[in-house]
C-alpha cells in the first residue's frame, strides 16, 4: 500500500482515503461529536465481513472516544456530510495482531467504503437528560 491510492490521511500510509462522492459544505465532525454513517468492510481480498447497510440502519458512534477502530476516527474526522470514501487501513489501524476472528484474521488490512450520513456535536449536559442543557462541541 502506498499513497498513490488515496489522500494518505496519517502521513504514514496506515489511513489511506479515496472520495468515492464529495460531500457538502466545508463542515467536518469534530472529537465527541455523536457520527452516523452507513459502511461496507472487506479484506483485501474482497471479502465482505461486516455491513451496515446490508442491516438497514446506520451505525452511530463518539468520535474520537475509542468506539471504533483506530483508523475509523482518523478517517471520519475529515470527512463532509454525504461524503462517501474508500478507506484502506493497515492493521496498526484496524484489529492488529489479533484480528477479530473468525471474519477477520490477524494482522488483516482492511478496505471499507463509509458514508458520512450525519452528526450531532450537541452533548446533552442537562441533569435529567431531557435536552434542557447543551453544550456543543466546537
């Protein structure tokens, strides 16, 4: 793997990016914001181990907060609202040495296509956590 086949998002080829479809706007999610995306993750190989949309509902995580993979943060965090990417990620950057068996082996580099649908950097910080209190994130 080497950056001619995306936007090399870590500087060190273990996050590499290609823009499937621009996204709008100049906007991206920041750390703590709550992210939406639809996703479809392969091995390299083709594989498919995991999708969203093969479940019909979005996937919805903390940015940044260790929720997900590593290479998901980094890649999610440059992306635009309706954005869809290619995200080639060495296994430093996904399930390392161990994997996550049995789909995915170990020390597997992984492709996954993700769509940015939406994100929320509101955190309700009301006492009964009835949105009478946010805060947002900027």
């Amino acid at each position: 793997i080497n950056a001619e086949y995306g936007i090399d998002v870590t500087n060190d080829g273990g996050v590499l990016k290609q823009i499937i479809k621009v996204g709008s706007g100049t906007d991206h999610p920041t750390t703590g914001a709550n992210v939406s995306v639809h996703y479809v993750g392969t091995l390299l190989d083709g594989t498919k181990f995991d999708s969203s949309r093969d479940r019909g509902e979005y996937f919805t995580f903390e940015l940044g907060a260790g929720q997900v993979i590593k290479g998901w943060d980094k890649v999610v965090e440059t992306m635009k609202k309706g954005e869809i990417c290619k995200v080639t990620l060495k296994p430093e950057y996904a399930y390392g040495k161990a994997g996550s068996p049995p789909k995915i082996p170990a020390d597997s580099t992984l492709v996954f296509e993700i769509e940015l649908v939406s994100w929320n950097s509101d955190k309700d910080i009301s006492k009964n956590k009835d949105g009478s209190l946010l805060k947002k994130v900027i």
